[in-house]
C-alpha cells in the first residue's frame, strides 16, 4: 500500500529537549516536504527537499532542521523545542514525474512542548 | 510572495442545498489542489487542477480554474452531512520546485 508513515504520531515534551520526528514514503518520490498546520493559519511550509541531499527551507524553518539521506526518508529535529513549535506536523510526498503531481499526506504528529 | 485566501472561513449549510467555496491566489500559477481534512485526520486530496479552464468533478463536489482571475472555486451539490469536514485549497508556486501555499481553510458543517 502506498503510504506516508510518521512516528511518533503524539508527543509531549518539555523546552530544551531535542527530539526527531521520522518520515518515510514508500512510494519512491523524488519531493518531500514538512508542513506544521495551527488554527486559523492553515498549513505552512518548514522545509523541503527534491531529491536525496537537497533540501531547502520553506515559509517557517526557524528552529527546524531536515536532512535526506535517503530517497525514502525525511526526519524533522527540533534541536531546542520552544513552546510555540507545538503544532500538528505532516509529512508529504509528490514526484514530479507522477503526471497529478498529487501531494501525500501522513497521518500527522501532534507535538507538544511545555 | 504567493498568498492565497480562502472564504468563507465558516460554512454552515443545510442538507440538500448548494454552496460554493473561493479560492483566491495572489500571482501566477498554473496548478492548485483541493484537500479535505476531517477532524483529528490528514489532509486527503480531492481534485488537481492544471491549467486554466480545468473542472473536475467527483460525486457532489466540482473544482474548476481560471487562472486570469487567479481564482478557483469548489461547488458543492445538494450537500449530505459526510461532506462535512475542512477543505483546503493549495496552489502550487511557478518556480518548479512544487512547493504548495496553502489556504486557511473552510471549515463546512452539513446541518441535517
């Protein structure tokens, strides 16, 4: 089944705490993206990347890093959690070459910083 | 910088009657998307549109495109109460790296 995975989907913790939020597609796309969507602002755009080791910040990057090392996965690190990074965070896919170009979702991780 | 809005925020309608959601976009482009999101869950996409004139239909709901206006619009007919949920309009940046500028949303409740 094609699918984007997210782990943990919940999590509480406390400022100053690093933690890494796991992304993976199964479906071989080339595009993953990392969104955080809060009320009344929709969802906005952290970071990118278009292929393995090429990545760029989106609207929202500060205090955000990416890497991709493999076409696979994505992983989202909060060095130092703040308190207004809690949010709800989704992880996407699309491959240009795909025809729709059709962004997939994951289920989400709702993160909680106290 | 890409801005897109969406209205009404807030759609409260009863079952059986029509209803249009706008999406208006700041500059231009040549793709959007409509998701929809159900409380608690992620976002699943509805409709892709690609070129200006575009309309998509899919059971009570159609999206179409006019990109001289920077405008879409997603109609929805004869609603029933699954169709309530959020939805989201995306438009996707002219610059070729598919980053998507999303709309805040309009959150729609199908009254019975």
């Amino acid at each position: 089944e094609a699918q984007v995975t997210q782990n943990p989907r919940y999590l509480i913790t406390v400022t100053g705490k690093k933690l890494t939020v796991t992304c993976s597609q199964n479906m071989n796309h080339e595009y993953m993206s990392w969104y955080r969507q809060d009320p009344g602002l929709g969802l906005r755009q952290i970071y990118y990347s278009m292929n393995v080791e090429v990545t760029d910040k989106g609207d929202v990057p500060e205090g955000y890093k990416v890497s991709r090392k493999e076409k696979r996965n994505f992983p989202l690190i909060l060095e130092s959690p703040s308190p207004n990074q809690t949010s709800l965070y989704f992880c996407a896919s699309s491959s240009p070459s795909g025809g729709t170009d059709t962004q997939y979702f994951g289920p989400g991780t709702r993160l909680t910083v106290l | 910088e890409l801005k897109v809005e969406q209205n009404p925020l807030f759609l409260s309608m009863q079952e059986g009657k029509n209803y249009t959601i706008y999406c208006n976009y700041s500059t231009t482009s040549d793709r959007l998307y409509w998701y929809r999101q159900d409380p608690g869950k992620s976002l699943e996409s509805l409709f892709v549109l690609l070129s200006n004139g575009a309309v998509k239909q899919e059971g009570r709901l159609m999206a179409s495109l006019d990109t001289k206006a920077r405008l879409s619009t997603l109609h929805i007919t004869a609603a029933v109460h699954d169709l309530s949920a959020t939805y989201f309009c995306a438009v996707e940046s002219n610059f070729g790296n598919e980053k998507l500028t999303f709309g805040t949303g309009t959150r729609l409740t199908i009254i019975p």
